[in-house]
C-alpha cells in the first residue's frame, strides 16, 4: 500500500516537472526575441507556402494563451477566448501527436532528426558512463582503503584535477593528441563514405570513431564518482560494526567486499541520478568536439544556424529524459533501501 | 553534511586551523595568483588586446617565438597577452554569478527551514524542480534566444545555479533551528527577523561561505562553457571564447597547439584553486574522521585541530 503510494507520488512529481518544462519551452520561445514560429516565418530560407503551413501549424493567428494575446498590457483581457484556440494548447497537442516542427536547416522533421540523435547519445553517455563509475568506484575503494597515505593523497588530487578539468577542453587536447599521434578520426561516427564488409566492420569503425569521446567523458567523469566513494566508504569503515568484523576475525577483503561496500552503494545511486544534469552538460561539449552526430552536438548546430525548431526539440527531449532517468534512480533507490519511503 | 558542524569562533583560531590545510594554503595561493594576473593585466600583458595591428599572413598562427612568448591567433594577436586580459572576464563572471546563486541559495534555504511548513514545502519541491532541469541546456536555450552580453551570461549562470545551495542551507538551517540557544532566545521574546539575524545566520555563514567557493568554481566553468559554444559577449574576451575562435577557425588543421593549450590551463588553475580551497575550508569548517577500523597501522584518532574548535 505504502509502496504504491510512494511510486504515485514519484510520477506524479516527474510529470509535473516534464509539464513545467513544456511551459517554459514554450513561453521561452515565444517571449525571448528568438521565437522559432514567428522568426521562422521571416526566415528567408522559407518559401511563401512553407510559411503559411508554419503559420497553419502552430496557430500562429491565434491568441498565445487564454488571457493575454501579446506581452502589450492594452491588449490584455482576451478570456472570452476559447482555452482550446490557443497557441499554447495547440504546441501541446503537437507535442502529443509527435509534432515538433521543421528543421529550418535541413528542412526535415525534428522528431526524426532527434530519434537518430538520441541513440547516438545514449551510446556515447552508455559507454561513458559505465567505464566512469566502475574506475571511479575502484579508486575510491582503494584511496579510502589506504586513507592517508600516499595513494590516497594522490587519488584525491587527481580526481580534484579530473574534476576541475573543462570537459570541452580535455576533448580538444585529446583530439590534438590523439589525431596526430595514433591517427585517430578527428570526428563524427562513421568513416565518411567508407564501405564495409558486414555489420561487425561498421560497429568497429563505430567503435574507433567512439574511442577519444568516452576516452574524455570517462575522466572528466571519473573524479567525482572516485570522491564520493572514497567520503562514504571512509563513514561506514568508522563504523563499530566494522570492529566487530575485525575483531571475528574476517579477512580485510570480506569485510571491505560483504560489510563495507554494500552500505557504500547507496549513496553512489543517488550522486550518479543527480549528476544526470552534468552528464548531459559533458554529452553537449564532447559531441560538440568531436562532431559526435547527437543531440548535444545538435544543440550547438542549432545554435550556430538559428535553427530554433531543432534548438526547441532537443532541449525538451533532454529535459525530459533527464526527468525520467531521475525518476528511474529515485525508483531504484527505494528498492534498494526500503527506508526511504518512510520518510 | 554533519549536523555537528562547529564554526571557529574567531579570524585568529580560524586561520591557525586552515594552516594546516596543504590543499587549502595552495589553493589560496593559486586563487590569489589568478586575482592579480587579472586585476594587473595592463601592466603584465606585453601587448594590448583591443589595440589595432596591422597583420600578415605569417603573424596568423605564428609559433611562438622571442617576441610573442605564446605565439599569435587566429587574428595575429598575442596568445598571451589574450590569455592575460582573458582572466578578467572569468572571474568577473565567477564572482558575480555565484554571489546571485548563494544570495537565492541561502534565502530560499534559511526561509525554508526556518519557518518549515508550507513555506518550506513550496520552496524546497521548486527547488527539487530546478533541480531535476539540466542547467546547461537551459543556460544555452536562454542565452541563445537573448543577447549573449556578459551581464545576461552572469544572469542566466547565477540565476540557475542556485538549487545545490539551497538544500545544504537548509539542512544546516533544521540542526541549528534545533539548538537550545534559538529556545532560549525565544522565550526571552526574540522575534524571528532577529532569531534568524542574530542566531540563525551567523552558524550557517561558514557553511555558505565554503559553498561560494565551490560554486565560483562551477560558474567559471560554466562561462567557458558557454564561451566555448559561442554564446558569449563579443566585446568581452574570456578564456573560453578564446578557445572557441581557436576551435572553429583552424586551430586543430594549423596544428597551433599555443592557441589552445593555454586558456584551457587558466580555466583548470582557476576552477582547482576554487575547488582545492573549497576543500581546506570545509576540513577546518567541518572536520571528518579521516581514518578508520581497517587502515593500515590503525588506531582512531581525531584529525588535529578537531579539538580545537569544540
């Protein structure tokens, strides 16, 4: 009973923030100078017929939302109008059919362009990721094992460098070194026009092009998960029940591997959902240098090209993963100790 | 965050403890350089970055060499002298930024847990929200959409990096709400604007001071960012747009590596220096048992200094 109410009250939480973020999507873009329909419509890049289907589209002749039309205070006072033949609920209804819009550049649906960017992404965190928390939590172990020696001390700095490290920066000088001493691609996924046997060739010049980016996510990554396991591990090695293993004489590796790590876990699930936010953060530098084809280095080509449609798509794309991957987390930490959910 | 966080009770008694910080005292050191370079940039810097030169094709990208120590850009300027000017903006950004995130940071965290209740429901569940939204894709939707000038990049930095201060604030607000001196206070007739001036505040202070520094760290880091992505004040050289005009205009293919070696270490010295002396004062601040049960050569001993501050 208890449990359920829980995981109600979660989703609930989660699909509040993802409908806070539609509104700030959509009043961000339609406030801010840059309003992708309206700018869109100016865009020269467009034909007349191109803009009347924007116009069509987005509703663009219509009131933005029920109570004022315009930002002008004159022209407040529109309630009379119907809730339903507004610019806001008809984004909204766009959202939930898939629609979000034509790339100006390519002149190509967001959503396909973004469901293509998305696995390359999930790719790249993926394998990040996975790499960053194993070596982070090895050398965390390690340093708060040896606490106050000379691996400790050293762990510790480097994980600080790691840490203060700009994600973008690492990526250049990695790209710099890496390109000219080993000859690796300078960019992208794929070879441009190479051609390959079967599938098995393909996914490892994928995985050749993939080498430098989680090469720079994993250190730039890898500091603070090595932190965190350190700070805990160090709490629960103080704690009496530790002693008590000791004293029963347990071998120093059962206790660190049956006693100490499991407790150490917890709090590793927490930092790993809440860095979720800088994960993405590094995502949009890394693909940004390597000219990763992802929905960070979308981010940035919409930047450069005005392309508010693709700007507008992969930011809520991201924000909204961002939300279900923490909610996932916070699922999976109360499975993980039952306590939480009683408080 | 320990609730047993003692603040040191003077000026004197707190920098004998912060002493004995190594990675506090080179952190300070390396802060303190940085604070110099920028504040006498015209005096150390060989050239002037905004003067007008004349260029030739072999002042672009030239090697270094006796007369530019770092060699030149993309533009023919002096790498160094670039470099020097460019820790202005870093800081001015890192400075002001983090001091609008702690300002709503330690509002919304004392009035939270000060007060509790519904106030402190509404906050915190905003917080929480604030929380869960990736800050930079947000920063880089807003700045794209307005004018990147440096006071909308300080804005926009300062006014989303507030979510990480609020909630240790005001959990260090609920320990000390619960000490017997806020009770005493109160029942001789306290009010709660002065509570909260007189009691409240000064025992979360040194906790938001060791967060300022963590969080400049993290502003600088976001203005290069930022920087990097294009998304800066085009009048305002930083270290990350130096970075930028190197990356997108032929730095890599010319293989001018003192193009962008350089503005990245500035970046890594100043976010360590933050990040190192964020550490030395949370050692002095809130001293942690720094060994255990299964250390090599064990025994359970209190880090010096630790009795000292009780």
């Amino acid at each position: 009973m208890r449990q359920s109410r829980y995981l109600l009250k979660k989703i609930g939480w989660a699909l509040l923030t993802v409908l806070i973020v539609i509104l700030l999507n959509f009043f961000l873009f339609r406030i801010l100078p840059g309003d992708p329909a309206r700018a869109g419509i100016r865009d020269p890049r467009l034909t007349q017929d191109a803009v009347a289907a924007i116009r069509e589209r987005f509703g663009l002749d219509k009131p933005v939302i029920n109570c004022f039309e315009s930002l002008n205070p004159v022209e407040f006072g529109s309630c009379g109008v119907n809730p339903l033949d507004t610019q806001l609920f008809i984004y909204v209804g766009n959202l939930l059919s898939g629609e979000l819009g034509i790339s100006y550049h390519t002149n190509r649906p967001v959503i396909d362009m973004l469901k293509e960017q998305l696995w390359n992404t999930v790719l790249l965190i993926g394998a990040g990721q996975i790499l960053a928390i194993f070596l982070g939590m090895g050398l965390g172990v390690l340093a708060a094992w040896r606490a106050r020696t000379t691996i400790d001390f050293s762990a510790l700095l480097a994980s600080l460098t790691f840490w203060s490290l700009p994600t973008f920066w690492l990526g250049i000088i990695l790209l710099f070194w890496g390109s000219s001493q080993f000859g690796l691609p300078t960019g992208g996924k794929l070879t441009p026009a190479g051609n390959f046997a079967n599938i098995w060739e393909e996914w490892a010049d994928v995985g050749w092009h993939l080498l430098l980016p989680t090469l720079t996510y994993t250190i730039v990554f890898l500091g603070e998960y090595m932190l965190i396991m350190r700070s805990t591990l160090l709490d629960v090695l103080s704690e009496d029940y530790i002693l008590t293993a000791k004293a029963k004489g347990l071998r120093t590796a059962q206790i660190l591997k049956d006693h100490a790590l499991q407790n150490a876990m917890l709090p590793m699930v927490t930092i790993i959902a809440l860095n979720l936010g800088f994960t993405v953060a590094g995502a949009i530098q890394i693909e940004t240098v390597f000219s990763w084809p992802g929905l960070g280095g979308a981010i940035f080509e919409a930047v450069e090209r005005k392309d508010y449609p693709m700007l507008q798509g992969a930011f809520l794309l991201i924000a909204v993963s961002v939300i279900f991957a923490n909610l996932v987390a916070d699922l999976l930490y109360s499975y993980l100790d039952p306590r939480v959910q009683a408080g | 965050m320990s609730e047993t966080t003692v603040g040191a009770t003077s000026l004197s008694g707190f920098w004998r403890s912060f002493r004995r910080s190594r990675m506090g005292l080179v952190g300070l050191f390396m802060l303190v350089t940085v604070i110099l370079m920028a504040v006498f940039a015209p005096y150390i810097a060989p050239y002037d970055p905004k003067e007008v030169i004349r260029v030739t094709i072999d002042d672009i990208y030239a090697p270094p060499s006796a007369a530019h120590w770092l060699g030149t850009d993309d533009a023919g300027r002096d790498v160094l002298s670039n470099f020097i000017y460019g820790s202005r903006v870093s800081l001015i950004v890192g400075f002001f930024a983090s001091f609008i995130s702690i300002f709503i940071g330690s509002v919304v965290g004392i009035v939270a847990g000060f007060y509790g209740g519904r106030a402190e429901n509404v906050l915190m569940r905003f917080t929480d929200i604030m929380l869960v939204i990736p800050d930079l894709p947000l920063a880089v939707v807003i700045v794209a959409l307005t004018k990147p000038s440096l006071w909308n990049i300080i804005f926009v930095i300062g006014a989303l990096g507030w979510t990480g201060s609020a909630r240790l604030v005001r959990s260090q607000t609920l320990a000390v709400k619960q000490r017997k001196f806020v009770l005493r206070a109160r029942s001789i007739g306290a009010g709660n604007a002065h509570i909260i001036r007189y009691h409240i505040f000064p025992m979360v202070l040194p906790l938001i001071v060791v967060n300022t520094v963590l969080v400049i760290s993290l502003a600088i880091l976001n203005e290069s960012t930022l920087s990097f992505l294009g998304l800066s004040d085009p009048t305002a050289l930083s270290w990350g747009q130096m970075l930028n005009f190197a990356f997108t205009r032929g730095a890599m293919s010319a293989r001018a590596w003192w193009a962008l070696v350089m503005p990245g270490l500035g970046i890594v010295w100043a976010v360590l220096a933050c990040t190192l002396l964020g550490q030395g004062l949370e050692q002095v601040l809130n001293p942690r048992l720094e060994t255990h049960y299964l250390a090599v050569g064990a025994q359970m001993v209190a880090r010096p200094g630790m009795e000292a501050q009780v």
